[in-house]
C-alpha cells in the first residue's frame, strides 16, 4: 500500500469517526471567563464589580464574566477562550474591544464552585486607564456596577469563589509591576514620575525612594521606553515635565 492511499484511509476513518461521535456520551463541564478589571483612581487600587440580577447569589457583587459560546457541531465548536473573553469585557464595561489591556491569569475548577453545574473558569485580569473608567457602566445582565477600593473591600462577601481568583490576581499584578511594563496600562496617556512612582506605590502597597525611582525612570528613557511628551503637569511647587509610553503612541499610529 503506498504511503497516499495509507495516509487517504486514515483521514476516511478519522472521518467516519467524527461523524459517529456523540458528545454527550462524555462529560462535558460549562466552561465560563471571569475578569479582574483594575483601575487607580485618585491613587487608590479599585476593582470593578457586579451586582448579580439572577440567581445563584442573587444580589451579591461578582466578578464581571459569563459563558463560553460552545456550539452544537463538531464543525462549529463556538469561540475561542479569549474572544470570549474580550467579549465579555466588552459587554460588561461598555468599552470598545482592544482599548483595555487583557491577560489570561489562572484556570479555576474545584468541584462545587459554581451551585448549579460543574463549571469551570478561565480567568482574565483587565488593567483600565483612569481616563476611560468614568464611561464603564453595568452590562445587561448586572443590576449595578462599581468601582470598589481593594483596601476596603470585604473579598469574603463575593460571590461563587470570587475571592481566591482575586486574590491571585492582586498576587500577578504586584509580581509583574518590577519586571514589566503593565504600569503604564494605568496611567493616563501623558505622566509625570510622581505619577508613575504613585502607581507602582499603590499596586505594591509600599513606597518607593524617590531618588531610586528617578535613576530607573532615566534608564526607561534610555532605553527608549519613555519618551518627552508635549505640555506640564501642574503641581503644587512648580509644572513638571510630562511624558508617554512610547509602543503605546506608535501602536496607534
């Protein structure tokens, strides 16, 4: 048998298969998205939050999320993790696709966290800039939506097991914010360095040495990370210098 009709006889069985396969004669757990959606306002860490319209934990506040679209077919299998979770983010905020930084953080699945099913989760961290989180508002299936402080929430009140997933979310953040460049996601478009330090102080929760953060602010300028922006920055002594995030400039042009 030539190596064309061996290779043509196993794709007739693969296919032959496929079309004898029942799905539901396997388990087949709900598969859902939640998000962490941080932003800082007025040099406070806040996290987004739902107020539940519908049963389980009817009232409560929540993690913004939902369902994976799963289709019917083998040929239409529904949407991949992070279109569903761009989706989401979308229906939940109100913000255009693409405007908030989005990042896988941890899949969920211990038995019994959701009441209703086996559900598992995959969970995203949203970071929002401060000039875009006035125009977040709840999504049709939320009765309100807010802005929580993460000093003063109580995370043992959330809904499902909301707490742990938050819990690694704050852990990722305050891990990545030495080594990477995820500050800037929550800056506005122009900063100065008291701004940026006021950042990284707020997600660690410890100050930084003023001079220390200067020296590394100069090697993000050296190593063209940051650039000069037009225009000042009032302050209470004198106008300081204001500069951007130079990939975010450029990735918009």
């Amino acid at each position: 048998m030539s190596k064309r009709k061996s290779t043509h006889c196993g794709d007739s069985q693969e296919s032959a298969a496929l079309r004898d396969f029942r799905a539901a004669d396997y388990p087949r757990p709900a598969v859902t998205v939640d998000l962490v959606v941080f932003t800082i306002l007025d040099t406070d860490l806040k996290l987004l939050l739902i107020r539940r319209r519908e049963h389980p934990f009817r009232g409560k506040w929540a993690l913004p999320g939902g369902f994976v679209r799963v289709g019917d077919e083998v040929v239409d299998q529904g949407e991949n993790l992070e279109d569903a979770a761009e989706r989401e983010l979308a229906e939940e905020t109100g913000l255009p696709r693409g405007s908030v930084f989005l990042e896988q953080l941890y899949t969920f699945g211990r038995a019994g966290r959701d009441p209703r099913m086996r559900v598992i989760t995959v969970a995203y961290y949203a970071l929002v800039r401060p000039t875009l989180a006035p125009f977040v508002h709840a999504g049709s299936d939320a009765s309100d939506a807010r802005w929580a402080s993460i000093q003063e929430l109580e995370p043992a009140a959330l809904a499902f097991d909301h707490e742990l997933i938050l819990r690694k979310a704050l852990e990722r953040i305050r891990g990545k914010i030495d080594y990477s460049a995820i500050a800037f996601e929550l800056v506005p478009e122009t900063f100065s360095i008291t701004e940026l330090r006021a950042v990284h102080e707020v997600i660690k929760g410890e100050s930084y040495d003023p001079a220390n953060f200067r020296r590394r602010f100069k090697r993000m300028l050296a190593d063209g990370i940051l650039e000069p922006a037009p225009g000042k920055r009032a302050t209470g002594r004198r106008p300081a210098a204001v500069y951007r995030f130079k990939d975010r400039r450029t990735s918009g042009d």
